[in-house]
C-alpha cells in the first residue's frame, strides 16, 4: 500500500472481504496470511485488527531477486466469521481514538 493511501480505508475493506469469503468457504474457520519482517506498517495492522502472529520462516524465492535473507512472518485469525465488519471497524477507531486523546 503506498503511504498516499494508508488508513483510508481499503485495507479494512480487502481483509473484511478476505474473511468473509475464507468463513463462506467453510473448509476452515482460520485465515491468515505473510508478511515481510520489515514491513511493520502492516504487521500493526493486522495485529489492530486482531491477528496473531503465529510462525516465522525465511522467504523462499530466487536468491538473486532477494535482498539478503528476508524473513516474512505468518500472521492468523483463528475465526475470520468473528473478523470485524464496517460497523465494528468504526466502533474500534472510536475507541481507539478515545484511548489515544484520553478521553
């Protein structure tokens, strides 16, 4: 996500609409996903969000394209039915927003 775009929005939209189809599945309740290791925007999103970090391992792919030994970290919802739909979201940001401001 470039930095133009960050908290408007569509992030919340792209993994609310992940997890409905992961729940409408019904082969497994559990969504999850990769991050890199140095991509901490995104993993304190998804931690916000209710993920846990479950696993790290070193990014498979061709040495010559890769940048060192990246390390990505799997990030999990146990239950993506219980992932927060657009009503939710609104009620965490205002809470959070109060919790930031003191209120």
């Amino acid at each position: 996500m470039t930095n133009a775009h960050r908290r408007s929005g569509i992030g919340r939209q792209l993994l609310g609409r992940a997890a409905r189809s992961a729940a409408a599945q019904g082969s497994t309740k559990a969504l999850y996903l990769w991050v890199l290791e140095q991509n901490t925007a995104a993993q304190a999103f998804y931690l916000a969000s209710g993920a846990t970090h479950v696993e790290t391992a070193i990014v498979d792919g061709d040495p010559a394209r890769l940048n060192g030994t990246p390390r990505k970290l799997r990030m999990s919802w146990p239950d993506a039915s219980l992932f927060p739909g657009p009503d939710r979201w609104r009620h965490l940001a205002v809470m959070a927003a109060r919790s930031f401001h003191g209120s």
